[in-house]
C-alpha cells in the first residue's frame, strides 16, 4: 500500500486516505468489468495522446518545450502538433513577448476527446445510478463536491507555483 505522508502523522487521516484509495482501486476494477476499458478513437496515436495530455496538463505550452516532454527532436515535435492542429485538437498562438514562439492549447474538441477517453467512470455511473437511493445519491454529491473542492484548491496552489 502506499506511503501517505501527505495527508498528515494523524493516524485516523492516513488510515481513512488508504481507505479511499483501496475503495477507489476496486471501483475501478468493478468499472471495468461492467463496461470495459477506454475507447481509443482510431485516428489519433499513441504519441498523439500524449502530445494532448502534456498540452491539457500544462496549456501554453511552447512546441520546443513539448519535444523536451516528449524526449523527441524539434522537427519530430513540429509534426507531430501539425498532425494534431490538421485534426483539430490542439491549436497554435504567437508567444506576446516572442512571435517566434507559438504556444498550444487544447481545442474544445481536443477536450472531448480526453473526456471520452477518460469516461469509464462515467459509464458505470450512468449504469449503476438507479441503483443508489436518494440519500446515497446526496452523499455522493457531497464527496464529488468535496473531491472537486480540494482539486480546485491544489490547482490554485500550483499556479501560483508556477
């Protein structure tokens, strides 16, 4: 099991963080069971996900900075964000303090297509949903809010990092 230093030395905070992730891991497991593993959409790479996961994780990223991500040379990089710019899931803007820079971003439809990827939870929720009562529901909503609460705040912090 893992190590939880980050939640504290309070042994109930580290007993119930193992709690959590040992949950999460069979929920995970029991998902995949119920609807299977993520779709991969055909035209898109390997290579070309990660491109789009290093994009969405860091947006403005530089193309030179990305083949440094990448562990690829700068042409190799430069097709690869051409290929992703001709499908349409990332684009390209000029750096204002450098117009020989340009930055990506996702696109919306960039966006979609790491939520699809993505979905698998969501897939077994929309199955599983009529089974949970009302007041299940409600305590999932408060977990949900609680989980979305705490990434909103780590996200803060590491932009101010940044």
């Amino acid at each position: 099991m893992r190590s939880f230093e980050a939640v504290g030395t309070d042994p109930q905070r580290v007993a119930l963080a193992a709690e959590v992730v040992r949950i999460n891991a069979r929920i995970h497991d029991r998902a995949m069971a119920l609807v299977g593993p993520m779709p991969v959409p055909p035209d898109v790479t390997i290579q070309q996900l990660r491109v789009l996961d290093h994009v969405m994780k860091q947006p403005g990223l530089s193309g030179q900075e990305l083949g440094a991500l990448l562990g690829v040379s700068a042409p190799t990089a430069s097709g690869l964000v051409e290929r992703m710019v001709e499908k349409g899931l990332i684009s390209r803007t000029d750096d204002v303090d450098d117009r020989r820079v340009r930055r990506l971003h996702p696109t919306e439809a960039g966006l979609d297509t790491m939520r699809r990827l993505d979905s698998m939870f969501e897939r077994a929720l929309a199955v599983v949903l009529q089974e949970l009562s009302t007041a299940d529901l409600e305590l999932l909503c408060q977990g949900a809010q609680a989980m979305l609460s705490a990434i909103e705040r780590v996200r803060a912090r590491h932009q101010g990092e940044a």
